[in-house]
C-alpha cells in the first residue's frame, strides 16, 4: 500500500516527528510540560488507530477511531502552545 494513505505508518511519522520537535526546543519548564502530553497524545492517535483495526466489531471499531480522533485534536492544542 502507498504509505501516503497507510494512516497506520503516518500516524507513527507524526508521533515520531512530535519527538524529534520536543528534541530542538528550547529547555523551560513550559516546554517539558506541554512536551509530555503531546508525546501522549501524539502516540495515542497510532495506538488507538492500530487498536480499532483489531476487528473486535463496529462498536469497539469506531470507539476506538473516536479516541484517536479526539487525541489528534488534544496534540493539535499541544502543538499550538509550543
């Protein structure tokens, strides 16, 4: 599959590019703090996403892509405070 629409390999590519961000700021205590939750809710997106494709049935399925969506929201306020 090209990787441009495998939403699994992408969501991995945004929480490793959110480290490789939090890694180039500066040291404040505002940094280290907003960096952890965007380092959680960055990595979430992915692990929801992988989760939801279990096949554990519709419910769980679109349970699961709600939380990651949500997580994509949470990590866009993060990414605005930095």
């Amino acid at each position: 599959m090209d990787s441009k629409y495998d939403l699994e390999e992408r969501t991995f590519q945004f929480a490793n590019d959110c480290r490789k961000m939090m890694s180039s700021l500066k040291f404040s205590t505002a940094n280290v703090e907003d960096g952890k939750q965007l380092i959680k809710s960055s990595g979430s997106i992915g692990a929801n996403y992988i989760e939801a494709n279990e096949n554990l049935g519709e419910k769980d399925f679109v349970f699961r892509l709600k939380i990651a969506r949500k997580e994509a929201k949470e990590s866009r306020y993060w990414l605005r405070l930095l």
